[in-house]
C-alpha cells in the first residue's frame, strides 16, 4: 500500500551491470543525484529527496542487447539480466502534478548507457494527485446517459473517408448512419479543421443531421468531433459543439500533451474521447517505453472519458493478449474514493467476428466498439452493417455462438460471410 507521501513506479529493466547498481543509478539520476557524487547532496538531503528501491526481482538472463548503445561494466561480459524495479519518490519533490509527474517518472531514464532495456509498467499516485485532477467526468454512466444507450455496448463508426469529404458530404454520411441506428460516430484523427472541412461547418452541418434524426427516433446519436488543436481553439471549439447540441468531443492525446488533455478536461462539460495516435512509437519495442496501464492512467487522471484500446485481431502489430490487458486496465481503480475508470473503445479492422472475444475483453458490455468498413462495407448497405453489429454483440451478451444466432438474423450471416 503507497503511502500518502510517496510516488512509485514499476520497471522492466535490462543491465550488463548488476542490477541493483543499475537501480540505484535510475533513483539517482532521477532524484537528488547524478553519475557521481556532488557537493550539497548530503546524507540530510538524500534522505530527505532521494528516490528508492523498494523492490528488485531479477527475472532472467539474455545473451545479446535488446536495445542499441548500452555500455559494459569495466569488467566486460555480455551477459544482461532482466529484472523488475519498484522506485518510489518523495511527493514533496515535484507535488501533484502530472507535466513533472511524467518528467520524474520517464525523464533522463530510456537514453542511460547502463541499461539495455527499460520499461515502464505502471505507477501508483497519492491522494493528492485525485484532490487536483478529477479526472473523467462521464465514464460509462454518464455516456449511457447521453447516447440513451442501456445493458450492451455502443456501437460505433468512423467517418471514412478520413479526409477529403466536405462538411455537407460528412453530414449526408452522417445522416444515413443516424437513419441506420447506429449508436456512436467518431471523426477520424486525421479530420480536425482543415480548409476543405472547417471544424465549425462541420460541426453545424453534422449536428443539423443528428437533431433531424433524433425528431424521428427520439434518440440522438454521440457524435465526437475531433477539436485537437491549441488550448484556446480546444476550447472554443468545445464550446461550439455543446452549444449545437452535440454529445461528445475528440482529442488526439499525444498530440495535445498533458497540459492540453489537462485544461480540456477542466473545462469541458461533454465527455472526451481520447485518441491514442502515435502510441505505437512508446510502446513497440517490448523493452523500451511504457506499458499502457501506466500510460493511461495520466490521461485517466486528465479527464478522458473513452479511451482506445485497440482491437482483437487488429490490422497493427499489437497482439490480442495486449488488448485486453489493455481494456481491462481502464477499470482498475485510481484511488480508492477516487475509482477514475475509463470506457474502453475498441476500434481497428473490427467486423462481427470479433464481438464475442471483445466482450469477453471487456468483461461486460461497458465499452463502446467502432467499426469502420466492419459496418458501412456490409453488402446490405449501412443499416444492414449497424444490425449485423449490433446482432453480434447480442448473441455474445447471450452465450450463444454467432453462426447459430444468424441463422434468424440474415444481416449477421451476411456479415459473417462477407467479412
């Protein structure tokens, strides 16, 4: 159990040298020390700021480098050990504050010349961190709500093409979908507020199609239009959307930065739905970089209510084990007063044949799903596409095999044959 003062992180490191000085040269280099001792860093002080080694288990041997540039003891050798640290930092060194919490966790780590390897899994914060940041403000519950969508997940699509259609062409697609029953539309990453589709056109038109629908239907789709950008344009354009009407608002994660994700979330009164392009180059290399449960928990922290996770049987390099592991990891609890839980959104060359493994996943039908060509390149058109979807799932929700259930349901055994 972290204590109410103290900050701590888990590593998976690889090391030539022994792995408790390895360690010891991470605490230092990111805390009170450096690569040799200094005038001023007393005993006093140390122990005051210096970070430590809670935990160190040596898990195996490797014969060769994983990483390019690391060094050897003066001893020489090739042999290098893996092992998984635990540091913990004083709070009083930084404060509750995610921008310094990443530069104390993640800093002048990757790049030392004594490590191989290194790794971040994942981190456990004190209390105050949740006294400062609130984190999502919606979750499931609040996009249940919203969306009018109860007991099975939401089922979504991408605006495809992903750039390239006008604010009318993105409204006219977003109109069929609406008329097909679809539950969630997203635009794509690559769509913000370019000159051929300006965010604020785009905005109206799409909303005009969306009240135009829920006359009809009494249900209005969640739309998330992507307002990535600059904190101010961040902000006005949040507060287009919601003065249309709309449900949902889109940020690019990486490409806004914490401080970004951090005054969006502080000002919003919509959920977030939070991209994660560009995760791929902090994460491909199995022994540099983050791990997702300690990645997301920054953003978490920062007010994203929907997260992506990636998906089973994706079209990237990121294997199903990391999926779940992933989805599953948006339910732990931050703080115990403070859960911060996070809706899972699973996306990426997702069709009906992955509904099963998804909610299995999942653990439940708390998540949303969105289906690109899974959904608009059905042979019956958009509307068959949201049907066989949202067949697939039910049968999942009910135990019984997708193939039997298609058997009453034509729609589905389109899909499961075009697909």
């Amino acid at each position: 159990m972290i204590g109410p003062d103290r900050i701590e992180a888990d590593y998976l490191i690889e090391t030539a040298f022994d792995p408790r000085a390895a360690a010891e040269i991470m605490a230092g280099e990111q805390s009170s020390g450096t690569f040799r001792p200094v005038p001023g860093e007393t005993p006093e002080l140390k122990a005051r700021a210096a970070a430590r080694i809670e935990r160190l288990e040596v898990i195996g041997e490797v014969s060769a480098p994983s990483l390019p540039g690391s060094g050897l003891p003066k001893s020489g050798g090739g042999l290098r050990q893996q092992a998984r640290v635990t540091l913990s930092w004083p709070l009083a060194n930084l404060g509750p504050s995610l921008p310094n919490l990443v530069a104390t966790l993640a800093g002048n780590l990757f790049e030392l010349k004594s490590f191989s390897g290194l790794r971040l899994l994942d981190l456990r914060l004190p209390d105050a961190f949740a006294a400062r940041y609130p984190g999502p403000k919606f979750g499931m519950a609040g996009t249940r709500d919203l969306s009018g969508v109860e007991g099975r997940p939401l089922i979504g699509t991408i605006i495809k093409p992903s750039v390239g259609l006008t604010p009318e062409d993105t409204a006219a697609l977003v109109a069929e979908l609406c008329a097909g029953g679809i539950d969630f539309i997203k635009d794509d990453e690559l769509q913000a507020d370019g000159p051929a589709c300006p965010f604020d056109a785009r905005v109206r038109a799409v909303m005009n199609a969306v009240h135009r629908a829920a006359d009809k239907t009494g249900r209005k789709v969640m739309v998330a239009f992507n307002l990535t950008g600059e904190v101010d344009e961040m902000r006005a354009r949040h507060d287009l959307v919601l003065a249309e009407g709309g449900t949902c608002v889109m940020a690019s994660v990486n490409a806004v930065g914490l401080s970004g994700m951090i005054a969006l979330g502080r000002h919003s009164q919509l959920p977030i739905h939070a991209h994660r392009c560009g995760w791929g180059a902090l994460t491909r290399a199995p022994l540099l970089g983050w791990d997702y449960a300690a990645w997301s928990k920054l953003w978490r922290l920062a007010g994203a209510d929907h997260m992506h996770v990636n998906g089973l049987d994706n079209k990237f390099t990121e294997s199903d084990e990391s999926v779940i592991a992933s989805a599953r990891s948006l339910s732990d609890p931050l703080f115990p007063d403070a859960p911060m839980r996070a809706v899972p959104v699973f996306s990426s060359g997702q069709t009906v044949h992955q509904a099963a493994g998804t909610l299995a996943a999942a653990g439940g039908p708390d998540l949303i799903v969105t289906a690109g060509g899974g959904i608009v390149a059905h042979p019956g058109g958009v509307a068959a596409g949201v049907e066989a979807m949202r067949a697939a799932y039910d049968a999942a929700g009910q135990g019984i095999d997708a193939a039997t259930y298609a058997r009453d349901h034509p729609a589905l055994a389109a899909a499961l044959a075009a697909f």
